[in-house]
C-alpha cells in the first residue's frame, strides 16, 4: 500500500511541470556570484509571467486585427472598461476574489506536494456550506452570523478536499483522479438540493435557486454603487494568514518540506501521509471560501451554476502566480481584468467575448512554452 | 565444448570518464566463448560501466572492443543484440503491467508493421522456453511473477536473439538460494552449448562456485585476471578490498561508558529493493563507535531506518537509553536525542530547492527555542542558522541561499551540523563520506570522532571498508539482512572481514567454501 502511494507521488510530480527534478549543479558557488544568481532568480520570478502576459496580448491583438478591429483601439477599450472606472475596478475585484480564493488553496496544495484539480467542487461544496448557515440559523448580529457562513464555507469545502487527501493517503489513490470525479459528485448533490429540498418554494421563480440569504449573512458593499463587496478584504486578510501559516509555522514548514522532497521529509520524521490530508483539507477549505464568497457577497443566494469554472481557472491563476500567496493575489487581479475587459471589448468594439478564453489560453500556452525551453536547456 | 585459443571478445584500453570520475582506466578483458568470466569488484569499481559500454549503453572515451576477431563500434543496445551481445540487466528492465509474451516483443523487429501477432508472440515463448527447458506461462503479467520467473523471462528475452555473449549484471542480488542455484545451472548449461557469459558480482563464493576465470576491478582498474582453480577466496578478498596500508586518524582510546542503544533480535519486513532483516543484535555504548561493514544493499538502510522508527519491527526490541523505543514514531525517537545522518544525503535528508535556514532548522523545527506553540520565532531561528553556518563554516553565501548551490562536502556540514545541534546520545550515520573529496571526508570523520570524545554513541554504517577499520571500534558485518560476524577493530584484518563481506566466512568462523 505504501508502495502505491509512493508511486502516485512520482506520477504527480512527473505531471508537475516544474524544474525541480532536473539537473543538479554540482560544486559550490563564490559568494559574490551565488548572490547574484539569487538576485536574478528573483528578477526572474517577477519577469516570468510578465513576459507570458505580453506575448498573450501580442497574439491577441494580431487575432483582433485580423477580424477587421483597430487592436489599439480594442486594447484601450479592454483597459478602459477594467480598470478606468470605478465600476470597472469594481467588477473586476468581484472577479478576482473568488479566484484569488481558489487559487490560493491550489498553491497550498501544490506547496505540500498535492495536485488539487478539485476547487471546482469544493467551491460548490463551500457556497452549499454558507448557504445552509446563512439560512438555517437562527437570526442573529451580522458580526455573528457573517462570520460563522464564511466559517461554514471553508467548513464545506475543506470536508471535500479532506476527503480527496484521505483517499490519497489512506488507499494510496491518485489525487488527480479523486478530485476531479469528486467535483461531479459535489455540483450533482447542490444541483439536486437547489432543484428540490432547497429550492425556493415561493412559487414565484421557476430557476432552481434557493432563497435569499438574510442581510446578517450578506458580505456589504465596499464600493457604493457597485457590487465590489467586503469578500475582497476578507482576502486580504486570509491571504496574509495563508503566507503567515505556510512561512511561519511549524505546521507550514512540514507541508513544504513534505512537497519539496517526500523523501527527506520523512527522514526528518515528519509523517507525508498526514501532510497530504492536512494540505488538501486547507486547500479545499480555501476554495470553499470562493463559494462563501459568491454566496454572501454576489449572488445572495446558491444557485446551480454559483462558481462559473473558478475552480478550473484557478489553477492557472496559481501557475501564473508562481504559487505564493502575494502573487496569487495579482495574478487574480489580472485575470479579473482579462475577464471585465474582454466584456467592454464586445461591447464597445464587438470583439468576440471568447477572446476572454483565447486570453486566458495565450497566457497559459505562453508560460508552458517558456517552463518547456527552460527545461530543454537544463 | 568451445576451445579457449582466441578469444570471442576482446576490449583494449577502455577509458570512460564521468564528471569527477574515472569510472573505466585503461581495462583489458578477454572473454572465450565455453567459459563464465567473473567481474568481480567492490561498487562503484567499475564493472557495470564496462558492461554498459559492451553492450552499446555508453561510448567509451578511448580504446577499441574487438568482436569475433574484428573491430567494432557499438552504438546501441539494438546493435549489440545484432552483433550477439546481450545482458540481463539487475533491475530486469521488464514491463510490470504487460504479459511476458508482450514484454518478449518489445525492442524487436516488429514483423508485421504496426500490428502484432499476440498468438504468434505466445507461440515464440512456448518455443522458446520449450528449447531451453525454462518453462513460462507466456500469458501472465510479469508482475505477478516472482523476482526469480521475471529474471527468467529476462533471460528467455535475451537467449531469443541467439546471442553469443550474455552479460549478467549481478543476478543472484534479487535471488533466493534455490533460484540462484537454478540460475547456475542454467549458466553452465549455455557455456556447454559454446556461449560466453560475463558476469558481474561481489560475491566471492559465486564467482569460486560458478567462474572459470575471474577479473578483479578497484577503482576503474583491472587489477589481475586469474583463473578461478589458481586462486583462493583470500587473494580475491585482498585484491578486491585491498589497501593494506590504512589512513590513520588519532583517535583516543575508547572509553566507553554505559550501553546507549541496545538493538535486540529484530526482524523486519522487506519490500521491493528492499532487505528483510534477520535477527540483528547490536549494542552501541557511550563514546564508543560501532561499525557495520557490508556490501550496499545487504540492510544497512534497512538498520538504520528500524532504529530511527522509520521502519516498522515485527519482532525483537530497541532500547535507547535504556528506554524501550520499538515501536516508537520517528519524530519522538529523534526527540530522544537520535541523530540520524542518511544514506545518499541529497535525496534523503536535505530540500534541494528550498534555502539554508529551510534545512538547518529540519527537526528542531517543532519547538523552544525555534518555535512557540507551533509559531517560528524568526530571530531564534535567524541566531540559530548563523550559529551553525559559523561553527560548521559552511560555506553559503546567506542563509536564503538554495541548498543546491552548496557543494557535496558542504551539504554533509550542513546536515552535520543541523543533527549535531540538538540534544544527543546517538548518532546514526549512514556512507556519511561517500562521494566526498579528501578535505571534505577527513572533516566528517573528525566531527564525528569529536561526537564520540564527547560520549556519544555512534552507529557507523558504512560501504568503505578503510573508513570503518579507521573509525571504529568494533566491526559488526553484514550480509544479506544477517549479522554475519562481529570484532575488535584493533585486532581485525580486512582480508577476513572481506570475506565476511562477501558471504564465505561463516559467524562460526567456519568457511562456506573451502578455499
């Protein structure tokens, strides 16, 4: 049984594509060099993903023109429209927290040495979570009651990230696997609630949605006028905590030593099986947020379709963030941007709103071909 | 039987350099067809790169290899098969989820293009097998065979290209003693029939029991090539562990003090690449250094890991400080104060891309003075990794520096000094030397005789029989998951211990073969 799981670590790390398995430099450095090559990885970490951003935008514009539009023009109109107003910063901020969120469950897991591909389904199992505490409680203060559905949220959401990292390390099953079979099963079991023993029995509307959640339960408005929302500052604040737990904790200092090398980190006596389930149950708890988030802050009630692919998305936004915290965060923000002004793009310029998905594709495309050379010279 | 004037193969002054290196020096080798040619040497003495370039895995940097009276360039393992050279690898290098038909076909001319012929392929092993008398199930997953059937159908893979030269790469490493009978058979049954086989080993009984001419390989060099009836285990053991003359390192008498780890009868399980261990018992006291000398992969991981609660004992006990730890979990035996020093540093015991303070802080991470309920104190943590980068002048630019930027030497410093840092009274270390360069050695060797001066016990475990005759004070052999013998360093010669080693002298001090 060990055996398997010891298998299915190599597996993942084979789909890793990161550099960490490839060549050992071998001999020690001059201090004065190694301190320049630290200062140039470092360059490198911040300058990787601006390079991808702007070969994306480059392709894209060339598509652009090619549909007959001026890519300056629609370019101006993309910024224009995400950042160039308040209600633009505002809706691209909705967009990003619940990336963000994911996202940073991702980057968690891939930290502990664990593909998570479930965010999908611990988003639905987080807003099923917040719904029910937004709902079945008794009234109660909004400093009480928000709290406790966020809580709720990240309740639900680590339940079924738990679960994946309990089969991982219990029955030595490929997380991959799991966690995307597992986002079926959650999707159908909120589905199946919304369209029966949830649904808004009022008669009224015929879309399967519950209720609306109770103001107490509602994330406010930060931005009058707008939707941005308080989820937003409730990021900031998990973000910090999220960097704080895997960077100075003793907790945290396992999971990463668990994912950079399983090996040495049970040599060191640190138990990887546990790791696996604690990341994975952290990571989900993460995600679970994002659909607290969507709940209590943009829809107010929970709905079939309440995440739109963040779960699937935010894998890229952790890729693209370097997977830590801090970049996480900006890299959420700009496919909040992508997202609000490919849709002022269509609108203004009548730009296909796919290329939102050619954007997002060009990017990701970009940053596997530049890891894929990297890897070729090393 | 095949007559030994010329030989069948012929390699002239092989040379093959790795980075750092000289794995193949200058090494002559003859092979006549009708007899087994033992290669007999220590690890890393250079015998399977040799094979590996016979059979076409490397290009050597110099020298010729002349087949059949004529000289050749090998390129490929496909070319050595179609000159006749074949090798059974060690690892079999079979494909666990197919059926032994499907792995005979792979790396074969396919005869129909791109579609295969299942019920021909199980035909040819029917066939095959039925020629040979080694009879297989052609159906089933090579999986589920035993080590013993998977090297069969190693062999029947081999044997179906009609080769003329069989290299086996040490074959009796994964064997029971039945089958490695069985496989002595079988190999004497292809020389009568006028095949050469080469066959790699550090086994001195096997190559005294099964070889007709043996060469002797230590580091990269043919040492002699002797004919196995002239020669006695003894010589063998000398020309393969040699080095008569050893380095002395000062060391004060041994004044040890009351026993520290008591390791009684344990048993382990073992596992794929993995030894069971039998019935060891050691006893390691204050101040004192035991050794554990054996060929790689006869326990010695196996040992360390069952002290370290790594592995789990089915039966026996381990004291350590007089505290039964048997089944104890590995964080809370390290907080006993157990220093454990891994085999194969890089991969065991160090995080490669993570930084300096990252794996200085390994293991004292937990708790005071590093951290307060479960929070790191950074500016402990800060004192405590320029604490040890001072003491143990590893040589890093700063603490955020990437460990795989420090040297091998450097490395071992800094795991040296992370283990050392805490509160001890065992010290577990395994080939804690291996791969490192003079200076870098003799450091090691004194830190840890500076542990034993200090009173603490320390578990040597190591492959270099030279570091363990320096360093110990007594010498406990392995072989094959056995304690095998045990002696005074003082009063022991390598030559004997050699033979321990290689499996001929018994415990008893009765020899398995009579030279």
């Amino acid at each position: 049984m060990r055996h398997d799981v010891e298998n299915n670590e190599s597996m993942v790390k084979q789909v890793a594509s990161d550099p960490r398995s490839d060549s050992v430099r071998p001999g020690s450095k001059h201090p004065k060099e190694a301190f320049k090559s630290v200062f140039l990885r470092a360059l490198e970490t911040i300058g990787r993903p601006l390079v991808s951003i702007l070969i994306a935008f480059i392709v894209a514009g060339i598509l652009i023109a090619l549909t007959g539009i001026n890519p300056f023009a629609a370019f101006f109109q993309f910024f224009q429209g995400s950042l160039g107003s308040k209600n633009g910063i505002a809706e691209t901020l909705v967009r990003a927290t619940p990336l963000a969120f994911a996202a940073l469950g991702v980057a968690v897991a891939y930290r502990a040495g664990v593909w998570n591909i479930g965010a999908e389904g611990q988003i639905f199992m987080g807003a099923l979570g917040a719904t029910m505490a937004g709902l079945y409680l008794p009234p109660m203060p909004l400093l009480v009651h928000l709290p406790l559905v966020l809580l709720c949220g990240f309740a639900g959401g680590a339940i079924w990230g738990g679960l994946a990292g309990i089969f991982k390390a219990r029955f030595g099953a490929n997380e991959i696997i799991v966690t995307i079979m597992m986002n079926y099963i959650a999707i159908f079991i909120v589905s199946f609630l919304v369209t029966g023993p949830m649904k808004d029995a009022s008669g009224m509307i015929p879309q399967p949605q519950t209720v609306e959640l109770p103001a107490s339960a509602l994330l406010p408005v930060i931005i009058s006028g707008t939707r941005a929302h308080a989820g937003t500052i409730v990021l900031i604040g998990v973000v910090a905590f999220v960097w704080f737990f895997m960077y100075r904790t003793s907790t945290g200092y396992e999971l990463r030593s668990a994912g950079a090398n399983p090996d040495a980190a049970r040599h060191i006596g640190i138990n990887v099986l546990n790791t696996v389930v604690i990341a994975m149950a952290i990571s989900g708890g993460l995600a679970g947020l994002a659909g607290a988030n969507e709940v209590s802050g943009v829809q107010h009630l929970l709905t079939q379709d309440i995440s739109s692919n963040y779960g699937y998305l935010s894998i890229a936004v952790a890729l693209l963030g370097g997977l830590n915290p801090l970049g996480v965060l900006l890299s959420s923000i700009f496919f909040g941007v992508v997202y609000v002004g490919s849709e002022s793009m269509q609108r203004a310029m009548n730009v296909p709103v796919e290329m939102v998905y050619i954007i997002q594709g060009l990017v990701i495309v970009a940053m596997l071909l530049r890891q894929l050379g990297q890897r070729r010279k090393g | 039987m095949a007559n030994s004037e010329s030989p069948v193969l012929m390699m002239q002054g092989i040379c093959k350099r790795f980075p750092g290196v000289v794995a193949n020096d200058n090494v002559n080798l003859e092979v006549r067809a009708g007899e087994i040619h033992a290669l007999l040497g220590e690890n890393g003495a250079g015998k399977t790169t040799l094979m590996s370039i016979l059979c076409g895995l490397y290009q050597p940097d110099s020298g010729t290899i002349v087949w059949k009276g004529h000289p050749v360039r090998i390129a490929s393992p496909r070319q050595a098969a179609a000159l006749g050279i074949g090798m059974v690898h060690q690892d079999f290098k079979l494909v666990q989820r197919m059926t032994v038909a499907e792995n005979m076909m792979l790396g074969r001319p396919a005869p129909h293009g791109p579609f295969i012929d299942m019920r021909e392929s199980i035909l040819t092993v029917e066939h095959v097998s039925a020629e040979l008398g080694l009879p297989i199930d052609p159906r089933i997953q090579v999986g589920q065979l035993s080590a013993g059937m998977q090297q069969r159908v190693a062999i029947l893979k081999v044997l179906s290209g009609s080769p003329d030269l069989i290299i086996f790469d040490e074959p009796t490493s994964v064997l029971t003693p039945l089958e490695v009978e069985n496989l002595f058979k079988m190999m004497q049954s292809m020389v009568a029939n006028g095949k050469a086989i080469c066959f790699i080993t550090h086994k001195l009984e096997e190559v005294m029991s099964v070889a007709k001419v043996v060469t002797v390989l230590r580091d990269g060099k043919v040492l002699d090539t002797l004919e196995t009836k002239q020669t006695s285990p003894r010589e063998l053991a000398r020309l393969m562990v040699g080095r008569e003359v050893l380095f002395s390192v000062k060391k004060d008498p041994c004044k040890s003090g009351d026993s520290t780890l008591e390791v009684q009868h344990i048993n382990t399980a073992g596992g794929p690449g993995q030894r069971e261990l039998h019935d060891i018992s050691l006893q390691v006291c204050q101040g004192e250094i035991l050794g554990i000398a054996g060929i790689s992969g006869n326990g010695q991981n196996e040992i360390a890991e069952a002290i370290t609660g790594l592995r789990p004992i089915l039966s026996g006990h381990i004291k350590i400080d007089g505290v039964e730890t048997t089944k104890w979990h590995p964080r809370k035996i390290t907080e006993l104060g157990v220093a454990y020093i891994p085999d194969k540093i890089r991969q065991n015991a160090v995080f490669l891309d993570l930084d300096i303070t990252h794996n200085a802080i390994a293991k004292s991470h937990r708790g005071a003075p590093l951290a307060t309920r479960g929070i790191f104190r950074m500016d402990a943590i800060k004192n405590h990794v320029q604490k040890l980068i001072n003491e143990y002048q590893v040589h890093v630019a700063s603490p955020k520096t990437l460990a795989r930027q420090l040297s091998g030497g450097h490395l071992q410093r800094l795991v040296l000094a992370r283990e050392s840092s805490r509160e001890l009274s065992l010290i577990i270390a395994v080939n804690p030397t291996a791969g490192l360069d003079v200076g870098a050695t003799e450091y090691v060797r004194a830190q840890l005789l500076n542990q034993r001066k200090l009173g603490r016990a320390i578990l040597l475990i190591s492959a270099d029989l030279d570091e363990l005759l320096t360093m110990s004070d007594r010498i406990a052999v392995l072989f094959s998951g056995r304690i095998v013998g045990s002696l005074d360093s003082a009063n022991s010669n390598p030559e004997e211990i050699g033979l321990m080693m290689g499996g001929t002298l018994r415990p008893d001090g009765k020899k398995a073969y009579a030279a």
